[in-house]
C-alpha cells in the first residue's frame, strides 16, 4: 500500500450481560489483519464526542452479530425476539449515522445486517421459525465455520461481480431476519426460501450487509476472505491511502 497505511476499522464491541463486560470475537479481528487493516474495538459509548472522535481517525466501521435489535426501532412490539441490548442499539444508530457523513465503508454481519436494515427504515421478522417457517435451516449447530445452506447472487451486485458466480454456500446462525428491505437498500444475496440475506447501499461508497458469519468461516472459504478484502479494499481508499 502506498505510505505503508493500513486502513483503521473501527468493531462494536460484543455485550456479555451476565458478566457486565465488553468483549470480541477473534475471527473479526484476524479477518480483517490478515486484509491487511488494522482493527479496534470501540467502547460501548452513546456521546457524540467519543464516537466523532473515534471515528474521524477511521476508514471503516464493522457492525458486529450480537443481541436481537429492540423491535420498537421498527415500530413493534417485542412478541417473540430474546435478548435485547438497548445501550448497542442507541450506540450503533449514532455510529452508523457518522460513518455514512463521513463516507466510511461500512460492513455490518448478522445482526449487523439486521440493524443496518432497521435503521435505514426496514423492518425484521422478530422470529422466523413462527413468523416465516421454512426447510432452511437458518440456526444451524456448531461447527460454525461450516456451510449450511445456499443463497443466490443476483446479477450485476457487488457480491456476484467480486465472487463471479450466482450462487454460494453460507454458514447460518440467526432467528432473525430481514421482512421488508430498507428502501434505500438493494438485496444481493437470498436463501432458498426468499430469505434477503445480504444487502447493499448503491447511494454510498460502501455498504454492505451479510447475515451470515464471515468471521466464522474465513479460514477455510475464500468467499469469506473476499468479503473481508473487498471492505478494507474500500476502507483503503476511503481516505486515498
């Protein structure tokens, strides 16, 4: 890279209830160094001060799986989602919020495709195996980093353009999922049972969803490793480095 810089991504942290403490898993972080950027964990943090600051220094932000996103972000009740982290919900608002005025390549996984889609004015299934039944098997057991089902590329995304196929298999770990596409968005990877699972924001430098695990998988599937590549490729030349 020219200058010898690495881009800064900036991780929301994982929220551990129980024991009251922030932390992350390790494929996010040697995902994106083995593309070649440079990692760091935010605080769980809602002030715009903290946040701008961290961020300006920043090329990319990465919103991490974790806690069902609080249906009233959306409208509804909660009738069937699990556990809830409110302090991340409010967090990654302003986060996404900044990233997108600062131009920022943005990747968001799991529930970070989820939210991503909420908050650009989407809306989620609360709890698929009772609101969208279906074969697929969505929640599947470990080994994570193996694949679970298949999903299919539209022509002439992103995903299909930089993976030069129309179909691949991924790894699934979610009860959730997206009902209504954010109008501002534009699906580019659906399970077999019409199930969005990967998104994108043509209006924007880079932002790309996935429901599946990435971090889970990148090791053994190149498809992974390519998703990583292509956000710190954009990450990169966010800030011309």
């Amino acid at each position: 890279m020219a200058n010898e810089q690495r881009p800064l991504i900036a991780l929301v942290p994982l929220w551990d209830e129980e024991k009251q403490s922030l932390w992350m898993l390790p494929g996010y972080m040697e995902g994106l160094q083995e593309c070649g950027a440079v990692p760091i964990m935010l605080p769980l943090a809602e002030d715009d001060e903290t946040l701008v600051r961290a961020l300006s220094v920043c090329q990319g932000v990465l919103l991490t799986g974790g806690q069902d996103v609080d249906p009233a972000l959306y409208g509804e009740a909660n009738t069937a989602s699990e556990e809830l982290c409110t302090a991340r919900d409010r967090m990654e608002k302003r986060v996404l919020d900044i990233a997108l005025a600062l131009d920022l390549s943005v990747l968001g996984i799991c529930r970070g495709h989820q939210l991503v889609n909420v908050l650009l004015g989407g809306t989620l299934f609360q709890d698929l195996p009772s609101q969208y039944p279906s074969e697929v098997c969505h929640r599947q057991p470990p080994p994570y980093d193996l694949p679970s089902h298949t999903v299919t590329l539209p022509e002439g995304t992103p995903l299909s353009e930089i993976l030069g196929c129309r179909e691949i298999r991924v790894n699934s770990c979610h009860h959730q999922g997206v009902r209504d596409l954010a109008d501002t968005l534009q699906g580019m990877a659906y399970a077999p049972d019409g199930l969005c699972e990967a998104a994108y924001a043509p209006g924007f430098r880079f932002v790309w969803t996935v429901q599946w695990h990435p971090e889970f998988s990148f090791r053994r599937d190149e498809v992974s490793r390519k998703i990583f590549a292509a956000f710190v490729r954009a990450a990169n030349e966010a800030q011309g480095i």
